[in-house]
C-alpha cells in the first residue's frame, strides 16, 4: 500500500506472488486503501514472474532466497527496466546467512546489474542494483 501512496494518483504497483492468498490479500487491502486502481496483481510461476511491461523501479523484499532460478528471474527483470529503474532486495538475516546473501548480489550482478547503494533496513541485508 506504501508503493502505491507513492507512485500517487498517475503511478500503477504491480504485486507478484506465487500464492494465490496472497494477492488476494493484496487486493483486500488495496480496496480497503482506495488503492484498488492503482495495484494490479500477478500470479507468477516458480521459474518465471510474467512481467512484461517496463518498469521503473522493483522491490523484493524478503523473497530471493525462496527463488529457484534468481538468475533466470534477474535477466527478465534486468530486460522489463527501464535504462535508470533500480532493484531493491531485502533479505531477513534471521533466514538468510550473509553468504547466501551475498551469492543472490552476484547472481544479479552476473545478469547485468550493478550496486547503487546498500540502504538501512531493520533487521535485513540489502542492496540497490541498477542496470549498467
């Protein structure tokens, strides 16, 4: 709901989950919210997002580390942003060690992205990648 305050009354959030529940979920809230016309939801598979249309900026936020394939899921999101999108990814170091954290950066360093920063974030490892 935070994404969609932001983007405001012109911007579209587009919520990608495996699990049916939760972009139900995610749809409730939005309704709850007002937000409902500038969320979509998108079931993905395990191997693939579907996300086809550009991008300005993404956020994965505590979910790499359940990604089988995160190279394949970084090269398609590498080919949907646009030239200055950037990526966020937050991992829990609770259920992420910093090696693993570590080996999802160079996966997507290994797709084409570079790191831009390394934000601040409560109880989580994180980086910001951008396209080179």
């Amino acid at each position: 709901m935070a994404l969609a305050k932001l983007v405001g009354s012109n911007g579209h959030v587009i919520a990608i989950d495996l699990e049916k529940s939760m972009l139900e979920t995610v749809r409730r809230n939005a309704r709850k919210h007002g937000l409902e016309s500038r969320i979509a939801t998108q079931e993905c598979t395990s191997e693939s997002t579907g996300l086809r249309e550009p991008v300005d900026f993404v956020l994965c936020f505590w979910v790499m580390h359940e990604v089988q394939f995160q190279k394949r899921v970084f090269s398609e999101l590498y080919k949907v942003m646009n030239k200055d999108a950037l990526l966020l990814i937050a991992e829990p170091w609770a259920h992420v060690g910093k090696k693993s954290f570590e080996a999802t950066v160079l996966n997507a360093k290994e797709m084409g992205f570079v790191i831009v920063g390394e934000p601040k974030i409560r109880s989580s490892y994180s980086v910001v990648l951008g396209r080179t």
